[in-house]
C-alpha cells in the first residue's frame, strides 16, 4: 500500500498520488482504437455543502481481489477491451484523484460502456470507505448503492437493522 | 481461532481493527453476535453490514473455523 | 498549427504529440468531481484490415471555430462542466494519440454524457480529414455520420452526386 | 474575388489547396460549378461535398463575393 501505482500495474491501491499517464499507457495496445480515462476527484462542494478533506480507508487484499474480477468480467462482457483500476487510500485534499480507470476497446462504444460499468462496480463492490471531513465535522459517506453488486444475501437482507 | 476484521465506523465504535471471538467455530451470525455482545455501540451499525470471509462475501449461516479471517464490512463507497 | 497544445488551451490543434496531462489539467477545478478523457488512437487493425500509419489535414481556423461551438453546447446542455479538445494533424503513427477529449463535471453521469456528446460532434462535424496508409495503397476514410452535426442544407443533401 | 479553399480527396485531385475563380461575385452553386469546369475530375467527390463561406457551412443559393473564403469540404472524419 505504501508505493505508488505504476505503469502496468492493472489494480493498485495506494496512498500515494495517482498518476494518469501510469494508468493510460497500462491499456494502450495496438488494436485499442479508443481509450476512456474516469478520474474521480474530491470535490470541494457537493449541493452547496463543503468538503475540507477525505479519507478513504480500505480492505486492501479483498479490494484487490475485486477490482481483479471486476477487469475479468469487463474483459468477457466487451471482447478486446483492456481496463486498469487504481485506488488512492489515506487523506486526499480538494482536487485530488481518488480514483483512476482507464478502459481500451477497438471502438469507442465499447470503451464508453465498459467504463461505466467498472466504475459502477467500484463504487458499489470495492470493501473501500470514505470518511468526509466537513465543516461541521467528520462521518462516513453512505451511498444509495453500497454492497448492490456484491454476492447477493436475502438472508441478510431481510432480517436487516432489526436482528441485533 | 477465527479472526475478525472491522473497518470504518465499526472499527472507530470499538476502537478496534481487529478482534478475536472466544467461539473456535461456528457460524457467521454466532461470531457477530458475540462480536456485537462485546461492543453493543455497533447494534445499529451492523445492520447494514456485510460479511466476507476469506474475502468472500457469505451468508450469516456459512461456518467460520479456525484460520478463517471474517471481515464486517460496512457499506462500502469506493471512487 | 506547429506548437504542442499547452495546459490551459482548451481547444487546440497541432502538429505535435499530444500531452494526456496537459488536457486534463486544463479541465479540473474545485467542483469538479468525476473528469472524463476520451483518447482516441490509431489502430492497429480494423475488422482484421491493417494500418500502417494516418494522415490528418485540417481546415485549422473552421475546425478551431467548430471545437468552441461545440464546448459552449456542452456547457448550455451540462451546467457547470467544462470541456477541453486537442487535435492532432499530420502523419501519425500506429498507437499515437489523434484527439483527447477531456470534460469535467460536478457529477459522473453527466460527465460520461457529455464526453460522448463531443466526440461524436468532434467526429461529424470537425472539418478534419483522414488519410489513411494501408498495405494496398492510401485512401481517405469516409465514416456513415460525416457532415451530420453541420448546418443541416436540405437542398444539397437532395440534389446529391447527381447534379455535378 | 472570391478565394476557393480545397481539402482532402479535393486538393489531391486538383492538385492544389486554393483556387480562384474567374467570377467575381454570385451564388456558391456558380462558383462550384465553374470550379468543376476547370477540374472535371472531380465530378464524383463534389457531391459529397458541404461549403463553408467564411468558415460557416451555407447552402449553394447563397451569395459569395469580394473578399469572401469559399471552402469545399469533403465528407469530414475528425477523431
């Protein structure tokens, strides 16, 4: 966790900062016709409320595993296309990168698709948090989709906040 | 001996990363149980948790034994 | 035309290789959460055909006039984005990057939307050539949507090739 | 005088980038014509094409003169 992502490295976690050139080259190929680069970055105002900082903390051997299935699925579902996830951990200040995917397919179609199905996927699959510092204090960022595209769990569903 | 992992606001209720349940075995909801008996400041939280062991998503019923780590993972938001 | 497009210029065309990191700086901004590049490059192989290398002419100042048209479109249909398009002329080789697209959004659906927009624009509308140099000889690469964002001209489209 | 820009399929046929036709003044459509008078080869690509005076794409009624920049433009395919 502790070294930077580097060019070829397809899934990395790290605290240090994201490079955008290291992610695009670890896709170009010469049948890539068209490359998508996603770049989430911590946004100083959200619906008008400020965010000071984030932290993202993770499960990094069970985030790894993920985004590899997450490329895996991605390479079946669109024949030819090449994806790479890297993911910052630790504070990030405003305007950082928290997250790079960069996608390669022949066509652009494909290319568009696929990325936003793996950044879909990590929002929603990666066993990563995000603690928001805000004015007003600091919590954990919920979202609408959290654990949507993990192994579904009826079981666990059901009975949800009631059982313990 | 089962180990658990806790991350985010379950790991800052407990103050903890990681814990160890007496149970040797058993199933998935009887170690969170046990875990929730020891730190009742997660009762709300762990509702809406999910649990991996061996980094695999399972259900509550799924057995946990000795060598397996079970994670509680909170709702995750990555990107 | 003969200078590397620089941070900071949001529409540019150029004869020199194009810099990733340039055109996505030149996009983000403290609102900005989720940025998009679109990269497109020189295949290799089309439909199993091979390329040796591309050509691209420009009609710079018209192609130039149209890339501002289509940004302030972006910004009319998607508040609060920006957009940032560098293109590539002359001879290109296998793998070289011929246009970079980057938009910056306060949110990624929009963000995905809006690439998709400009490179289709970027596509039919630019006045841009491209020459392509194949194994059995150079031909000019026609595309199904060629002209079809410009001023829409009903009597040229029905007079067709017929009337020269 | 009107200055006649060529691209493309059009300037390789030609054999060149500009171009000035005799006509002084009068609609797009005249001076395309007399443009493929002078170079019957490209007849064919002609009508594939748009026209841009002074970097705006108009239709052939419409009038060019003095000083006006009249471009041919062939199918585009930027990107």
């Amino acid at each position: 966790m502790e070294q930077a992502c580097e060019t070829l490295e397809f899934f990395c976690l790290t605290e240090e900062e994201l490079n955008v050139e290291a992610v695009m080259k670890t896709v170009m190929h010469a049948s890539a016709g068209a490359a998508l680069l996603f770049l989430g970055t911590v946004r100083q105002f959200t619906h008008g409320r400020e965010t000071l900082q984030l932290r993202y903390e993770a499960y990094p051997s069970m985030a790894l595993r993920i985004m590899r299935e997450i490329g895996e699925e991605i390479q079946c579902k669109w024949p030819g296309s090449e994806v790479a996830i890297h993911h910052r951990t630790g504070m990030l200040k405003i305007g950082e990168i928290a997250v790079l995917i960069a996608v390669s397919c022949p066509h652009r179609r494909e290319a568009y698709e696929a990325s936003q199905y793996a950044i879909e996927q990590v929002k929603s699959r990666l066993p990563i948090w995000k603690q928001e510092y805000a004015p007003d204090g600091t919590f954990w960022v919920t979202s609408c989709c959290a654990h949507e595209g993990l192994t579904a769990r009826p079981e666990h569903t059901e009975t949800g906040e009631g059982r313990w | 001996m089962v180990k658990v992992l806790l991350f985010a606001a379950i790991a800052e209720k407990t103050g903890r990363r990681e814990w160890c349940p007496e149970l040797g075995q058993g199933t998935v909801g009887q170690v969170v149980e046990q875990l929730v008996m020891r730190f009742p400041q997660i009762r709300d939280e762990i509702g809406t948790c999910l649990f991996a062991k061996n980094e695999r998503v399972v259900d509550q019923d799924d057995e946990v034994g000795h060598g397996d780590v079970l994670a509680i993972l909170p709702p995750v938001n990555g990107g």
